[in-house]
C-alpha cells in the first residue's frame, strides 16, 4: 500500500495523488510546500539624481558591473536596461543646452526643408507628362 499526499485543497478534498517517499507530500505540493530558495543579497545601485548624457553611462556601468558580478539578477538588471532606455528616449529629459551649430556642421532641418521647397518649385514649374 502506498501513502497519499496530506495535502487538503480549499475545497476541503485531500489530493489523491501518491506522497513521495520520505515525505508527506505528493512532487507537486512538496515542491509548493518547501520554502523558497533564498537568493544571495543583491548589491543596491544607486542611480544619480540627474539621468544626463553622464548619468546615464554611469548607471549603465553600475549595472553591468553588478550583473558580471552576479550582485545582481538578470531580471533585476532588464528592468533597470529598461528604465535606462526610456530615460534616454523621454523627451524632456534634462540634458546640456544644445550647442551653437558650428559652421561646418549641417543643419538638418534647414536643409530638409530647402530640398523640399527646390522639390516643389520644380514639380510646380514642370509641366505634366
């Protein structure tokens, strides 16, 4: 004859299924049953209180070198990576005053819209073919 596990659902039953040897419960509810593993201590990385340009590589090292380490968990460190992205992809992030175009530097956006207008004049002055 075998044992059954002692495990009591919220129904009131008990499972049903056989206890495994040496111990009072079934390989599903000794597994729920046994205490979780507990996991070292995890460093604690400090973000600086300004995400900048410096911030943000700062924090990315921090990271890094804590998930190399195995300070941290690599859940841990994706959510921080994430975080780190939106600060860099938010939009009114702070950040340094943008600089004075240097002369030998091309201004995007003038010269985009000067194509476009070149670009129209052309169609416009064209006639259809």
């Amino acid at each position: 004859m075998f044992q059954t596990c002692h495990h009591v659902m919220p129904s009131g039953l008990r499972c049903q299924s056989p206890a495994m040897r040496g111990t009072a419960f079934c390989y599903f509810h000794a597994r729920r049953a046994s205490p979780p593993r507990s996991s070292p201590a995890e460093t604690r990385i400090e973000l600086p209180a300004i995400l900048d340009r410096k911030g943000i590589a700062q924090a990315l090292r921090e990271v890094m070198n804590a998930l190399a380490n195995n300070q941290i968990s690599s859940r841990r460190a994706s959510i921080l990576f994430y975080g780190l992205q939106m600060a860099i992809d938010h939009p009114d992030a702070p950040g340094p005053a943008p600089a004075q175009i240097q002369p030998n530097q091309i201004d995007l956006a003038r010269l985009s819209s000067a194509i476009g207008d070149l670009l129209r004049q052309k169609s416009a002055g064209s006639p259809a073919a």
